[in-house]
C-alpha cells in the first residue's frame, strides 16, 4: 500500500504578539501514519521528535498514530522539558503498520483541533500518497470551521496534494530533507529561534491579466504585509510583466507609510515572464545578512520556464525559501515547480479576497519571547 504520513498542526497567532515579534503558545496535534515504509517511519519520527524539542514550554502537543485504528499515543499536554523527553520517547517507539485508517486519524485530530481555543487553527498533512479522495470531505469540513488545512509532502509531492492544500486554504510545502522537515514542523508550531532576523521580497505579476481587482487585493495584500512584520524586519516589493521593476528596494518595514505609497504605484500592462522577477528578488535577498529570507510569489497566469528551475535551486542553496501564490489563470505546474525548489508553499487561490491573510501567514514569523 501506499505510505501516507499526517501531520496535524493547530497554531493560535494573533496579530498583536505577531507586531510585538513574538508567536503566542501553539497546540499541536501531530498525526502519523504506520503504514509507511520503515525507512520513511523513521525519518518522519526522528525529524517530529527533534522538532518538538524546539517548542516552547507553553505549547500543548498531542499525537495519534494512524493504523488500523487511530489512537492517542499522547494525550494532549504542555511542551515542557520533561514531557518532551517523554513524548519523544514515545515517538521512537511507534510501530510500524501494514495498513492504516488515515480519514479515521484526520477525524480524531479534528475533534482535538475543535476543542482548542484560539482564533488561528491550522492542520497540516504531509504525505506523497497521490490516493487522497476520501480525505476531500474532512478537510472541507475543517475549512468552513475556519481551521486551515495544509499539505506537506517529504521529498516528493503530487497535484492531488497541492489541490488538497487549495481546497484547505493553507496550500501545499515539499520538504526535500530531513533537516527542512524539522524546519517546517517548528515553523508549522509557531515556534522558533529567539531574536530571529527576517527578510521578505513580495514578487507581484502585474501582467495585463491582472488589471483590476486582482492586481488591487495583491496591492492591499502587499500592504498588509508591511503594516504587520515587525519593524525591524525586512520587507521589498517587486513587480514584473515582461520585465521587472524593485518597486520597494529591502527596508525596514517601520518605513510603512513609504512603503505602502510605492506599492500603490504599481500598475498593471505587459506579458508575464516570472524569470526576471525572481532574479531580481535574489539579488536583492543576496546582500542582506537576514538569518531568515524568503520570497513570496504571485501570479495568474502562464510564463516561460526557461531558467527558473536552476534559478530557484540558487536561491534555495543561498537558505531562500520560495513559496507561490496562484490566482485563476495561473499555470499550476510551473508554480508547484517553483514551490517544492524553493521548500515552500503553493497556494492556489480562488477567493482574492484571502490574499491577505495568505501573505500574512506566509511572512509569520519564528519568534519566541
């Protein structure tokens, strides 16, 4: 059979902690399932227990192991020193199963989820397994609970999860390492390094396609962005159709006023070639000493590929993170191409007016009092 494994992850995040640098406590219901190979079980296991070894003593954490059966191996509890260690350990000892009721372990998850508080709660699933149809209906029903439901596929990814991942509204990540799978469990918490630097290059499509409300909620999206990162971190703004233009050169997000003035300058006309766009964000990220950096990408339409793969994997040597934001009209593939190079996100938008909130759960950052 094929190997799912189930991540899910509730973060509570308010935008008040978020201005002071700080993410407020997380609750965390990971959900795996024992039916994978035994080579992956183990990564997967030793990459959640290195990961819930970085989670802040206030967070809550639960774990159901999926086989036959869903079952609680850790009752929902605090993060503390000493629960980690007992949490880890009963981590390593999760058997392997030959087969797995993964609906039945999303249920149980979200029973746990709907009894958190906090107005933030967000599931993330990480498997490969293309064979997810009866997964559609729970992940629906959390959606319009307004829990977001994400997709995070180790090394390899599918158009069935960036397509679970849209309907979930928290979009679909590759962790192409094990190291990055830790990452994205910890970034996934809330959690994360004390007095972390961050830096952010927005790459907005401003194509002819785009012209109006589309290019509009980019711009209020953008705008948000730069009213809620913190003000010593670092935000730029790039726009492209044939060509690419740094509407807003790497600068602390404190210069909001400035900045949200050049955003609204951006004017839609031309083509679509992301090519410069990126290249441009890649130099700019290049020269800073942010400890994290990222580019967030948007567009809604086709473009040529030539080069963009060999430019992501730069980025993403140089520890950029590339995710892709997809509204009607834009090429799939090529973004999900983009997205799992980069170790990032891919959303694929049909409400614009959830731009927002998409730019502003990408740029989150991983702070801890």
């Amino acid at each position: 059979m094929r190997w799912v494994v189930a991540v899910a992850v509730v973060v509570c995040l308010g935008s008040v902690a978020h201005a002071q640098g700080a993410a407020p406590p997380a609750t965390v219901v990971y959900v795996i399932d024992r039916a994978m190979p035994v080579e992956k079980l183990e990564v997967v296991t030793r990459s959640l227990a290195e990961a819930i070894g970085q989670l802040d003593a206030s967070d809550r954490v639960a774990v159901i192991g999926a086989g036959p059966v869903a079952t609680i191996d850790v009752a929902l509890q605090l993060a503390t020193p000493a629960a980690k260690k007992k949490i880890a350990s009963s981590i390593s000892r999760m058997a392997w199963s030959e087969r797995s009721n993964l609906t039945t372990a999303v249920v149980k998850a979200s029973t746990i989820i709907m009894s958190s508080r906090g107005p933030n709660r967000h599931v993330v699933l990480v498997t490969d397994d293309a064979r997810i149809g009866d997964l559609e209906k729970p992940v629906r029903a959390l959606r319009d609970k307004s829990v977001e439901v994400s997709t995070v596929a180790y090394q390899i990814g599918t158009a069935k999860l960036d397509y679970l991942g849209s309907i979930g509204g928290g979009g679909h990540v590759v962790a192409p390492t094990p190291a990055e799978l830790v990452d994205h469990f910890v970034e996934l918490s809330g959690s994360g390094t004390v007095g972390e630097s961050l830096a952010v290059v927005l790459v907005i499509d401003r194509s002819g396609s785009m012209s109006g409300p589309k290019l509009e909620a980019a711009k209020e999206a953008a705008r948000t962005v730069a009213e809620t990162l913190a003000p010593d971190d670092l935000l730029g703004v790039i726009a492209f159709d044939s060509e690419s233009q740094v509407h807003v050169d790497a600068q602390r997000a404190a210069n909001r006023a400035k900045i949200a003035a050049a955003i609204s300058r951006i004017q839609a006309g031309g083509g679509t070639n992301i090519y410069p766009g990126l290249l441009d964000a890649f130099r700019v990220l290049q020269g800073l000493d942010s400890t994290r950096k990222m580019v967030v990408l948007l567009s809604d339409g086709g473009a040529p590929w030539d080069g963009i793969a060999a430019l992501v994997q730069d980025m993403r040597s140089a520890r950029i993170t590339v995710s892709a934001v997809g509204l009607q009209g834009a090429d799939r593939n090529l973004l999900s191409m983009i997205a799992e190079a980069g170790a990032g996100r891919l959303y694929m938008v049909e409400d614009i007016g959830s731009l927002p909130r998409i730019f502003m759960k990408e740029t989150q950052p991983k702070r801890r009092p």
